[in-house]
C-alpha cells in the first residue's frame, strides 16, 4: 500500500572562504612576495537514505537546513579550512523535487544512499595565484563563490505492510489506535477516517506499518463514497486485515458487510480481491461470552472464510496481542 507524504524545505550550501591577500615580512627578506592562502570550500548539503524513517513529519517543523561556510585563506600561503558537509536523512521511497523549477532531482532508493541536492561555493583565491613574472606582487584576490540555494520539495511513498479494510465504523480507527502509535480520529458516525492514517506496530525489536484507510460503501468501485480515492493503494500492501463489526450499531448484517466489501474488491481488481487476507472480528466485547464462539462460528460459515481470523475489541484490547503475534507471522512469512 502507497501514500504519499509529502514537505517543502529550504536547503543553504556554505559559501566558499575568501582569498587572502598577504606578503612575505620576515627579517632580512624586504621583498619576500606574496603569501597569501586560498580560503576553503564551502559545505555541500547531501540527502541520505536510512530505513527505518517512515514519514516526513520531522521536515514540517524544521524547514532551513544549512551548511557551514568555507574559512578565509591567511598568510604563508595557509588554505582556509573547507566546510564539513551537511548530511540530512531521508525516508527511502522519497521523491526530491525543485521547487523552482519542478525537476525532479532523483530518488531515495537504498539504504545510505548518497544524493547532492546543493553544491558548496568554491573557495577564493590568495594573491599568490596571481603571481606571474610581470606582476610579482599581485593585490589581487577573489572571494569564495556563494553556495547553492534551493526551495526543495519531498515526496515520499510510504509503503504499508498491512492495509486496513472494512465498513465506515467497524473499528479500523480504534484498532490501530490500540495496537499502534498512531492516534487517528475515533466518532460514532461513518467516514470519521477522511485520510489515510499510518501506525508502527512494534513486537519486540521488529517493526511493521499499518495503513487504516476510509471506510468502504457498496459501489465504492464506481466513485461512490470515499473509497475509489483510495481502493488503488490496497495493490501495494502484503495483505489486508479485513475488519468486521459484529454487533454493527445500524442492525446491519455483519455477513453482508463482509461480502459487500469483497465483491468491492472483486470489481476494482481481481489481483486486489485475490490478495492474502487476515480477519479481525471486532467488538467481540458486546457479546454474551457464552454466545461469542456460536455467532463467530455461523459469521465463518456464511461468508465461507477460510484463512486466519482473530476476535478482538479495539476498544479494550481483547484478543489485540494475539492479532499483533499473527500480523508479524504473517510479514515474516512464518505462516507458510
């Protein structure tokens, strides 16, 4: 599953150091020529590509990164120090833009990959540069270019391990509020979900994302709705967790939801329908616990499910570390 996630930032390169302009004073040496150093250059400012970062949430709040200026030259021939690079890591999977201009400066592929995105200025020249046999006590210098500035713009596509698929209130929000860090918006009312929202699930050391997606409606395939917005991004996830309320607040079936949903599927795209598929009944706590395994047993056999399912509340967290042990099966592949 992709969405994008996107951010504008200001990137500075440093300015290179100037030239100096210095001669030769030591004792018994009157006319000991020009000694004067090259300054430094200045910083180039680099993306890096490192796993592990999955949004640009950092970049809208610190937008100007800026690298170190080059240091003046000085006398006896003494080059100023160069400007350390700036470094500035970056979600893989992220677009880089010029905003100026709308090229696209490449992408962030692989892990540690390196990407210029501004070029330091080049330093200045000492008078000794200009040193030649009809001028041999040149005056003149140069200061250090300026560095490059541009108005750059990110784009990441985050890739989602497991997509969220289900009914407008059937948990898909409380779930991955409990199970994750994310903290999407929860209401009783249908579509409280207008946005994709992205959660990490930890387990131990190991770390899978989560993409609750708004809800689906009957012919969400043909535009109705806010489904067809985002049916498309379903394509990409490993699998998808199938939520179904079992006691809907509407006194729908908790069947038909399910097969409305799939025949959805079915329409959109075959592949998409064909996808490995995990369920989660929701709201197991509304239930009666001595009625809770014969309405789960009739909900299987009339949908004709035969893949792996977990009872769960979202709201209080039944059943949710079960679900958790089996998302992280299913990624590592330990279900085949």
């Amino acid at each position: 599953m992709k969405f994008v996630d996107s951010a504008s930032i200001r990137v500075e390169a440093g300015k290179g150091g100037a030239g100096c302009l210095g001669f030769r004073r030591e004792k018994y040496i009157p006319d000991g020529g020009p000694d004067g150093g090259d300054g430094g250059d200045g910083g180039h400012v680099y993306f890096r590509g490192q796993e592990g970062l999955n949004t640009l949430s950092e970049f809208r709040f610190n937008r100007l990164f800026r690298a170190k200026n080059g240091q003046p030259g000085s006398g006896q021939n003494k080059r100023g120090k160069s400007a350390d690079h700036l470094t500035v890591e970056i979600p893989l999977g992220t677009k880089v833009y010029d905003l100026e201009t709308d090229e696209l400066i490449g992408e962030m592929i692989e892990h540690e990959q390196m990407m210029l995105v501004a070029k330091g200025g080049f330093h200045g020249l000492g008078n000794t540069r200009f040193k030649s046999s009809t001028n041999r006590a040149p005056r003149k210098t140069t200061p250090g270019s300026l560095g490059e500035v541009r108005e750059i713009g990110l784009e990441m596509s985050v890739m989602a391990d497991i997509g969220l698929l289900g009914m407008p209130n059937a948990g898909k929000s409380s779930l991955i509020r409990q199970i994750s860090s994310a903290r999407p918006k929860v209401a009783d009312y249908p579509f409280t979900t207008l946005h994709p929202s992205l959660g990490v699930v930890s387990y131990y050391d190991e770390h899978i994302v989560m993409a609750d997606i708004p809800g689906l409606i009957e012919d969400a395939s043909e535009g109705v709705g806010l489904g067809f917005e985002f049916l498309k991004h379903l394509s990409r996830a490993k699998a998808l967790l199938h939520v179904v309320d079992i006691l809907p607040a509407d006194g729908s079936d908790p069947a038909q939801n399910y097969l409305a949903i799939e025949h959805e599927l079915k329409k959109y795209d075959a592949d998409l329908a064909n996808k490995p598929r995990l369920l989660a009944i929701n709201k197991m706590d509304l239930l009666p616990e001595e009625d809770r395994d014969k309405i789960v047993e009739k909900l299987l056999k009339t949908i004709n499910y035969q893949g792996n399912f977990y009872t769960i509340s979202a709201l209080n967290g039944l059943g949710c570390k079960d679900l958790i042990e089996g998302l992280f099966d299913f990624v590592r592949g330990d279900n085949e």
